[in-house]
C-alpha cells in the first residue's frame, strides 16, 4: 500500500509499505520545498503549554511573518474553531494556510490551539464541552498564549484579538463578551450565536435536551449587553448552514443595549468568513484596533 504522511513542520513523504507488517518496502517521493523556501516561506511552530488546570498539555501552532523580527512587539491574533467533535488544529503540512499566513505577513503573531472539549484526547477532555459551549476552550486558550509570550516576550498579550467562522463566530464574540481583559477585538463571521436557535441535531448532541439554562447562559444574545471592546459581525446573506437571523439577534441585542459595533453583510453569500470583501474588512479591523494604525484607503492599493 501506499503511505503519504506529513507534519506541519515535515514536508509529505511518500512510501511503498507492505500491508502484512507495515514495514517499508520503498521509498517513492518526498516533496521538494526549495522554491518555497527561498521566498521565505518558514512552517508554524508546534506550541505546547499547560491548560487552565495547570497539568494537561495543549497543543497549537504559532505563525509568524516572514519578515519576522524577535526585537519588535507583535500583537497576537488567534483563529479559533472550538467545534466541538474533532480536533481543529492542522496536523499535516500546508504551504500556505490562509486562515492564518495571510494575517501574520501583516504584522501579527497568530495562533491556533485546541483545548479542552475538542476531541481524541480522552473523555474527560472532551466532556467539558457537554452541556457547556459557552466554555469554548477558552481558559485552555488563554493560559496557553500566555505560557507562549512568556517563552517569546515578543508576544504582545496587552494586543490579542480573535476571529473564526461557524462555531468560529460564536466563540469568537463570546471571548470579547466575557474575557475582554484578554480579548481585545474580534471578528465574527457566520457564528451560531444562540444554539436554542440553529439546526436541532447539532446543538443537542453538545447540549442536550430539553433546552434550558445551559443553552441561554452561552447565548451570545443574552450576552451581548457585556459587550465593551471592538466587534465586526459578519454574515451571509444566504447563508443555509446557520440561520443569518443568529446574527441579527445579536445585533438587535447590541443595538438595544446601546453597544457600538460593526456589521457586514455580504449580498447573495452563504456561510462564509466574509469572501473577499470581509478578508479586507477584517486586515482593516485587526491593524486598526490592534496595531493602532489607519489602514490605507482601498482605492489606494495597487
């Protein structure tokens, strides 16, 4: 049989194995990189540190310009999709991952960690999840960055923003809404936002039934009056996988708690980040409100 296996940091090998043992019988091909490599191109780095309970290991990546510099302060974003039901972090070799290398060639540290409720770890690992998506890995994911900027002083954990999609876009609010000592800006694209609210089969297995306090106490719309630091909402139009009125229920909860934020809709989209049009809002949104700095006038770049 053939065997192609890779690791974030390992280019894909290709191997001839015998299906009786698993030996290798023959090598067949290994990925040359050399191009990639003279444009500068550098893998993201295999991070772990202790979760919030200061014993259990986290795993994630750390992506940094190749421009990179270890003198300068780097804010720090982090793409997070919690899930649950799997784990979310990339195991195996990508030349460019869009949901992080396009941010950190603009200046940012950005990172990805799994913690506790997603999967293949054990159990219990996975059981935090149950019955409490308003947890969303989160002090899992904080106590990590900042195990990571006190490896790398570069980090700067004063300038951490967040942003996701889906799952991604609920837990994304979510940490602005209740951790925004930490969280200090995101970008919510799509986010099902009210689980009492989104496709029934999904939110029960996590959830359970019937719906009670645990589907409202992670409600981002019960939630939203909390909000105190810069928030971009996007959603699509036509979104069929999460319902775009999860996201005008929160914008109807902002506006209602008199709550400044942003909100993008895009015209005939489905569930997406934001297609090209949101990927330009949200460098806008991060270099703004994390950098401190105008972004230049779109007419203006070439």
């Amino acid at each position: 049989m053939v065997d192609v296996y890779s690791m974030v940091d390992k280019v894909p090998v290709a191997v001839l194995r015998s299906a009786r043992d698993g030996k290798v019988v023959m090598p067949l091909e290994t990925a040359d990189i050399t191009l990639l490599e003279a444009e500068g191109w550098k893998a993201p780095e295999v991070f772990v540190a202790k979760g919030r309970d200061g014993k259990t290991d986290m795993w994630g990546l750390i992506a940094r310009p190749t421009n990179f510099d270890p003198n300068k302060k780097y804010p720090v974003i982090e793409y997070i999709y919690q899930g649950p039901g799997d784990q979310y972090v990339p195991k195996t070799f990508r030349p460019y991952d869009w949901n992080m290398t396009s941010l950190a060639e603009l200046g940012f540290i950005v990172v990805m960690v799994d913690g506790m409720g997603t999967s293949f770890r054990s159990r219990a690992f996975e059981n935090v999840c149950y019955k409490n998506l308003k947890d969303a890995g989160l002090p899992d994911h904080i106590a990590w960055i900042k195990a990571a900027a006190r490896k790398y002083p570069y980090m700067d954990v004063d300038r951490v923003g967040i942003y996701g999609c889906s799952a991604g876009g609920q837990e994304s609010t979510n940490a602005v809404l209740l951790y925004p000592d930490f969280y200090k800006a995101a970008y919510s694209a799509c986010g099902c936002h009210d689980n009492r609210m989104d496709k029934i089969w999904w939110n029960e297995l996590w959830l359970g039934y019937p719906v009670g306090d645990q589907y409202k106490e992670g409600s981002n719309v019960e939630n939203a009056h909390l909000l105190s630091r810069p928030l971009m909402l996007v959603v699509g139009e036509l979104d069929d996988n999460v319902d775009p009125a999860s996201t005008m229920q929160v914008v109807n909860a902002l506006i209602k708690a008199n709550k400044d934020f942003e909100l993008v809709v895009i015209p005939g989209a489905h569930h997406t980040m934001g297609e090209d049009f949101g990927e330009h809002k949200r460098y806008d949104f991060f270099v703004r409100h994390l950098m401190q700095v105008n972004p230049p006038k779109w007419d203006e770049i070439k």
